[in-house]
C-alpha cells in the first residue's frame, strides 16, 4: 500500500482501513470503506464509535485485527480538509514508541483543535464601492471610509474598532451602498515575509554562521546545527537568514520559543527583518484564531509560525527548517498527559521531514554539548557580543560575610549599587525567582504551618491579593486570623522572601525608584507583556523585580545592573540537573545587564560562594563547568551516558497505590546495566489530591527502556483506581 500522493487509492471498494482516533488508545480500529467513497493514509474521516461519531485520521490497511465482518463499521465521511502529512503521521507512531504512551493520546497534539473538523459559518468582510452613492457622510462615517479604503476588506468589527465607531456604522454605510458586503470563509489574512528585505548589519563572524546555516537549508537535508552565542551576541539575526534562505525556497518555518506568549521582542524583531509579523502559536490565542492558523498552516498559507512546543504537531506540508530558541530550556519538557521533550521531538521531526534544525542557547544543555563533542551536531559559535557592547562583570556577594540585618534580602553591596544605578538614570533587575510575599507562614505560637489541602506544598502568602495559593494545583484561601492548631490570635507570621516582599523592602530603600513587579501572576500573555516592555524603554520603569520569566529574551538599553537576591534556590533538592539548571537560569540573568553600550554589573548574593556553579559563574567559565558537570554524569552513568526512566503511580487511594507499588516492586527487572529505586514517596507526594509514588529505573545506553518497561508492568494488573504514568528521560524529578 502506498502513501504519499492522494491519487494512491486503496484496492478496492470494500478495502479495510485502519483509523486512529484521538483518544488515548493503543492504536487504529478497522473501518469499512463505503463504495465510492476514496480514502488514503492521511485523510480526515468522520466515523462511528459507539454511540458517538468521532473524527479520526486513516492510519493503513485494515484487515488483521481478527473481528468478524459483523462488527465492523463502515466510515461516515470524508472531510474536506488537506491530509495529516506523513512526516506527522510519522512523528506521532514515534513519540509514541518513544515515550511509551498511546498512539491516540499522541495524535490529540495533532488535532488539538476540535473546530478546525466542524462546519463553520461564512464572514462577512466590508469593502469600498467603486462609486460613493450620494449619501449624508458624518465624521465617524468618514472615518469608516477612509480606513476601508486602506487594505484589503475587512469584518465590520476590525472597521469599527480602527475608527473608533461602533458596527453600526459600517453595516449603515452598506446599507446606503457605500461599502460592499463579501461573504468569504473564515480563514484569516496571512502576509507573507520577505527574505529580500534588508537585514541588519552582522559582524564578519555572524555572516559566516548565517551562510553556513543558510548552506544546510539550501542542502534540503536533515542537520542538526547548535548555535551557540553569549547573551546579547545577535543569534536570533544570525538564524533569521536561515529563515530567509528557507522563504526563498518558498518552504515552512516553524521556531519554537520557551513561554511564547511572553517573547513580544522577538516578534518586533522578526517584523523589522521581514516585513510583516510571523504566525503565533500559543494558549493565549482564541478558538478561532486558532482554527484559522491550523488550517493555514495545512494549507501552506503559513510560511513562518513561531509558537511554543504545541507548534511542533501543526501539519506543515513542506516543513524546510525548525528553530528551537534557548533549546535548554525546561519548559520544552511537557509534564502532563503525553510526556514528552519537545526539543528533542524537534529534531525526530526534522529528520522525518528531512530539513536542517537549528538549535540556538548561550547555555546548551549537556545532552547537546555532547552530542556536539561526539559528532551528532555541528556547531557555530558567537563568543562576542554584538556591536559595542561588553559581557557584564559578575560578582558574588558573601551573605555570610555580608549581614543582611533582620527581615532583609539585599544586602549592603547590593543597595549601595542599586543606589548608584538609579542615580545615574540607568535601570537594574532585582532577580528572585519565587513568586508571592513568602514561601512559608506559620505560627509564632505552636509553629503550625499553612499547608496546601490537596498537595504536599505549603501555602504561598501572596500579600497583594490578600490570600494564600498552591502554585501546585490552584488552591486559593485567605489567611486564617487563627491558628487552627493551638487557637492563637493573629499568630502568623511569613517566613522566607519572595517577590513581593522584595518589592516591599525595595519601597523602604528606594523610595524614589519606579519599581515594576514582573512574575506570571500579572504578565500572562503578549498583550501584558508589551505593555511591560514599552514602560521599561520608555523609563516609566527604571527598576524590574521579577521572577524567571525576566530571565530570558528581554533586551533593555538602559539596564546596567543585576542583583540576584538567593542564587541558591534551585541547587536544594538533590535533582540530577539542579547544578545545570541553576547555572543556565543565573547566566541568562545576569545576561540581561549592559546590552548596548553601557558596562553591565551583576551581583549574585550567595551562602555558597565557593560552589562549582557560583565560581564558574564568577569566572565566565561555563564551558569549564560543563566538563566538570558532564565527567561526574559520566562517572555516575548518568544522562546523556545512561538512560533514565520514571514511573510514577498515582490514586485518590493511598492503599491501592501502595499495594500497587508493592507488586510492582516485587516483578521489577534484576539485571546486568539495571538499577531500580523505589518506590519511594514522590517529593510532591500528594498532588492535586492523588497520592504519588516514584520508580526511578537506571541503565546502561546498550539497554532499550521501551522494551524493558512493558515487559514490567504487564506482569502486574493495574487497578482501575491508580493511574501509571512513564516518564522517559525526565527531567522534573517531583
């Protein structure tokens, strides 16, 4: 059977095909092909199933699932929408091996919005007549008809709002025949970049790395390229002429960016090179315009979407280049449902669509560091800042040795720079990355804590909506006026810093200073997030305190110093990552200081001044750090030199979970290159009300974990009650 062209018919009309459907099942079901109806691998079909009628997508020849003629179904319908590719098709029957999870569970990432499968209605756009009728013309009417004139034809609700009238106006002016009605189906307007526009000017090294990438797209080919600059250094210009090349090619470009919603620079970046603003992907969108995009994207009317590791599964046609920005970030890891790498993906899909991926970090994860060392990956390297501008010089304050004084977070030092900063009419980021007022409230009197009802996590005091919060699973109260354990009277009290304290003492300190807080309490989408960047370049804020989302993307002129207020944070836990991790996330901090010709200073208050991370980091020393972080992984067998799995089996019923555990436990594979621990008490031992427990399996790369799992758990029958699920290669360890 072949699949690739739509001309490639099954072999008759009572062909057999297989169906995969997105649910969470294991695979295809068969389905009769009615006489005259023509399918192929990779059409949309309407089915039935059970009392429901589902859409799902052929998956092959049907035929070998042993049921009788009887019970099998005919497909409803064929719908009218362009073919998942196989390069998709492909991807999901990997994942799916890969991270041992059901192939329906897979393609629900493909088919993530269910409007693009139903009938939508017509829109009605507006345009001018060739002949203005004689008709009374107010000011708002003008105003219609001017903006009318300037574009393409438009729905009544985009006139009115660029007019600043209301609808009636525009449907008015068509009734009088002054604007012509045109019923089209929606689908949005894509302009399309040009690659011929001007670009900035690159540096000697920068047009070396943008031609040999632009080679690799030009090659047709899969390749893996790590570009590999220090923050501020220009890489997102220098892979832009990759996405040029790819434009000239007339092929897709999909980029893949850590908290998209949040990368409001980049997008003004890529419009100053291009012409025009890429295509989105992201949560923050609506319904519809996420059902325009997806089927633009089918369509091929999508040349470039930038959007957030959901954006992977879309179904480019004619996929010829992906980026993956900041590829070591974690948040390219999915947690729920399917879990899965999306970085990692990225490059399974490149290879199955045959196109080059760019991976671009100041701060590369370990995995592609090696991966480079061992000849998988090329690399291009941008060891300078671009233009004038310098790396900034960092600092490790001692809080040992520098007192903070009692209920205070910045130490002198760090004031007396912030001080010097602000004076200068120069801008700095106090950096802490936990949100809220403090991450502990408890009782003066008997030390009860404020614990979350549904998870092993205490409540987060967070003083400027008046209440206490779970950043685990939402639980929100206010704050107790007693005790519940000993009864006394307005006894709690916040322990530990967060931001909002920060910004609490910065108002004792700095009086003066226009503090802005940053965190995703209160910049949750791209609308919040210009905003924020426009009055830091306009000055109306000269002094950030923020969380990681400021971590990373951002480039402000003006801002000269960062403090970091606990450095230590995320080295606590024992997780096999925490020094990386910790590393990665301070760096790009402190890279957010002296971008464009101003010195950069960065301070990194501290307990552990003398840790491998705070003196590489002192030191400039990352590829130092590296090595010595990638020979203990090695010593130990650790990723990237050993494989890693978890499983985590989780329940509302405690009881069940550990019996579950125990006979688990006790089929667990004994053998050469295999270490299994557990199970043990997940860190977050209770989330979201279901009790949870950890295997951790440990072995050698010579060993296939998808093979040695299912042999596992099909020895032990799960129970309906407790929910396994299997984490490859993680990289959260709660």
């Amino acid at each position: 059977m072949k699949s690739q062209a739509s001309t490639d018919l099954f072999a008759n009309d009572s062909q057999l095909v297989k169906v995969l459907l997105p649910l969470p099942l294991a695979g295809p079901y068969d389905y009769r092909v009615p006489p005259g109806m023509d399918v192929w691998p990779g059409r949309f079909v309407r089915v039935p199933f059970g009392p429901r009628r589902l859409v799902g997508v052929v998956w092959g020849e049907g035929g070998d699932s042993g049921l009788e003629a009887s019970r099998i179904k005919d497909l409803d319908s064929v719908l009218p929408l362009p073919d998942l590719p196989q390069a998709n098709r492909d991807l999901v029957d990997w994942i799916s091996a890969y991270c041992l999870a059901p192939q329906g569970a897979v393609l629900r990432m493909a088919m993530s919005v269910p409007a693009v499968f139903e009938p939508v209605k017509p829109i009605t756009l507006y345009e001018p007549m060739e002949e203005l009728p004689d008709i009374r013309l107010t000011a708002a009417r003008k105003r219609v008809l001017t903006v009318a004139a300037d574009g393409p034809a438009r729905p009544a609700s985009d006139l009115a709002r660029d007019a600043g009238v209301s609808t009636g106006v525009v449907t008015g002016l068509a009734d009088a025949g002054a604007l012509k009605r045109i019923s089209v189906a929606p689908g949005g307007y894509w302009p399309q970049p040009d690659p011929d526009l001007p670009g900035p000017g690159l540096s000697e090294l920068q047009s070396k790395a943008a031609l040999e990438m632009a080679e690799h797209v030009k090659a047709r080919d899969f390749s893996v390229t790590l570009l590999d600059g220090v923050t501020g250094s220009g890489k997102t210009e220098v892979y832009f002429e990759a996405v040029a090349e790819s434009l000239r090619q007339g092929r897709q470009v999909v980029v893949l960016l850590p908290e998209i919603a949040l990368s409001t620079q980049w997008l003004s970046r890529f419009e100053r090179r291009f012409g025009v603003a890429p295509a989105v992907w992201h949560s923050d969108l609506t319904q519809s315009k996420r059902r325009d995009s997806w089927k633009a994207v089918a369509e091929g009317k999508i040349q470039v979407l930038v959007g957030a590791r959901s954006a992977l599964h879309l179904p480019f046609p004619d996929l010829g280049l992906i980026v993956i920005d900041e590829e070591h970030d974690q948040s390219f890891k999915q947690e729920e449902g399917v879990i899965y790498n999306a970085r990692d993906m990225g490059i399974v899909r490149g290879r199955l669509a045959q196109c080059p991926v760019i991976l671009a970090s100041a701060t590369p994860s370990l995995e592609t560091v090696v991966n480079v060392r061992e000849g998988r990956f090329h690399k291009l390297e941008l060891p300078e800042r671009h233009g004038v501008a310098e790396l900034p010089t960092i600092e490790l304050v001692d809080i040992l040795k520098n007192s903070l004084g009692r209920q205070r977070w910045i130490s002198p030092p760090l004031e007396t720079a912030l001080k010097e900063t602000l004076a200068r009419g120069e801008q700095a980021l106090l950096f802490l990355n936990r949100r809220g007022y403090a991450p502990l409230t408890l009782c003066d009197g008997c030390g009860h804590r404020l614990e979350c009802p549904n998870c092993s996590a205490w409540l987060v005091e967070h003083r400027f909506s008046k209440r206490l919060e779970c950043h685990h699973c939402g639980y929100a109260t206010r704050k107790p006026d007693d005790c519940p354990e000993c009864g006394a009277h307005d006894s709690f009290r916040a322990c530990g810093p967060g931001v909002e304290r920060l910004a609490e003492e910065v108002e004792l300190i700095l009086p003066e200073a226009r503090a802005e807080l940053v965190t995703s309490d209160n910049i949750y989408g791209p609308a919040a997030a210009s905003a924020f960047v426009d009055r830091v370049t306009s000055g109306e804020t000269n002094l950030i305190i923020g969380t990681q989302i400021v971590a990373k993307g951002y480039h402000f002129p003006k801002l000269t110093l960062v403090g970091v207020v606990d450095a230590d944070l995320g080295l606590a836990g024992g997780d096999l990552r925490a020094a990386e991790r910790t590393y990665q996330l301070l760096h790009q901090v402190a890279g957010r200081a002296g971008r464009e010709g101003h010195k950069g200073r960065v301070l990194i208050q501290s307990a552990n001044v003398d840790s491998p991370v705070m003196e590489a980091l002192a030191k400039g020393d990352r590829d130092g750090f590296l090595e010595a972080e990638s020979n203990m992984r090695e010593l130990s067998r650790m990723p990237p030199f050993g494989r890693l799995a978890a499983l985590i089996i989780s329940g509302m019923d405690e009881v069940a979970v550990d019996r579950f555990c125990g006979e688990l436990a006790r089929k667990a594979p004994r053998m050469d290159g295999v270490l299994v621990l557990g199970p043990a008490p997940a860190p977050m031992a209770l989330l979201r009300g279901r009790h949870r427990r950890r295997f951790l399996i440990k072995a050698d790369k010579r060993i296939s974990l998808q093979k040695l799992i299912p042999q596992w758990l099909n020895q032990v029958k799960e129970p309906s009650s407790v929910r396994t699920q299997i984490d490859i290669d993680p990289v959260s360890f709660m």
